[in-house]
C-alpha cells in the first residue's frame, strides 16, 4: 500500500512510484456546525472527484494547467476494495 502523505476532513493523498504525481481519495464524510454535526453522505467522496476534474479540465481547455506536479485523481467506487487506487 502506497504511503499516506496528507489527510484532511475531505480527502486523503498518496505517493504514487513517480514523485510529480499523487493519489487523491475523497472521503464521503460530512461535518456541520463547525464538527458537532458528523456523517456520511453516500458517494460523496465521487461527486467531489467528478466536480474537481471538470474544473481542472475546464482550465486546462483555456490554456491554465496545473503545477509542475500534476495529480492522479481517482475515487474507490468499490466499498470492499481494500486499496483506494483499484
């Protein structure tokens, strides 16, 4: 299993073989008022992904692209699988 370098409340960041490319795992939690409030929203964690890569795509088409290191963006659909990247 890849090293976790960063998690958040929405997401969680992986290492990847090559340096200039990261695994970005969306989570389905969901917090309210300020955390006093906790759940899961079902595919939560997809939707995000799905909302991230149309707006880096969208920049990407008006000549914006990312940062030297550029991210793999991909979302378990599988609650089993016990890795985040299959």
């Amino acid at each position: 299993m890849a090293k976790m370098l960063y998690e958040g409340k929405a997401k969680k960041v992986f290492e990847t073989e090559n340096p200039n490319e990261v695994i970005i795992y969306y989570k389905d939690d969901a917090t309210a008022m300020n955390g006093l409030k906790k759940g899961t929203i079902a595919d939560k964690g997809i939707m995000n992904n799905t909302i991230t890569s149309f707006f880096f795509d969208l920049l990407a088409k008006h000549g914006i692209t990312r940062s030297k290191s550029s991210a793999i963006v991909k979302r378990c659909v599988k609650k089993s699988v016990s890795s985040p990247w299959k």
